[in-house]
C-alpha cells in the first residue's frame, strides 16, 4: 500500500530523484545537482521511460513519457510530482 501523499515533500521526491537518476547515470547521487538539466548529464529517453516506471511502481503515478523532457531538472519534476499528488488528494 503506497504511503499517504502527505509524506511527500519537495525534499523526499528530490531525494528520491536523485538517487534514482544516479543509478541510472551511473554516477553518485552527490554528482547530480538538482538544479541542472537532466539532459546535461546525459539522460536519455531509455532511462527517462524508466525513471516514469518507477513513478509509476513507487508512488502509484501515471506521467507522460515525457515528463523528464517537460520538467528538465530534479527540482522542476519534484514540483510537478507534488502538484500530481495534491491534485490525486484533491480528487480523492
């Protein structure tokens, strides 16, 4: 059962991101500044559809493929997410 979306913070979804898109990159989670594009460091579509998988799995969200394109930094897509959850909680 997913955790309620008020655990959600903008600091826990950026955590979470980062972790997850240094995984991806192959690099260590301090190297991704969240401020940065993610297509700086070379994100590509294959781990961008990934990354929406996991969203999916982890937080019960279904994005656009193109979610990591439309919200280009760490700190844009957690802002995006925590509007999806608010909008979830809304309509609940």
């Amino acid at each position: 059962m997913p955790a309620p979306t008020t655990a959600h913070t903008a600091e826990t979804l950026t955590l979470w991101l980062t972790e997850r898109i240094a995984l991806y990159l192959r690099r260590r989670p301090s190297e991704i500044d969240p401020a940065v594009p993610l297509a700086e460091y070379g994100l590509d579509s294959v781990a961008a559809l990934s990354l929406c998988g996991d969203i999916e799995e982890d937080f019960d969200l279904v994005l656009e493929p193109t979610v990591a394109w439309d919200y280009p930094t760490v700190q844009a897509l957690a802002g995006h997410l925590l509007e999806e959850f608010d909008a979830e909680s809304g309509a609940a």
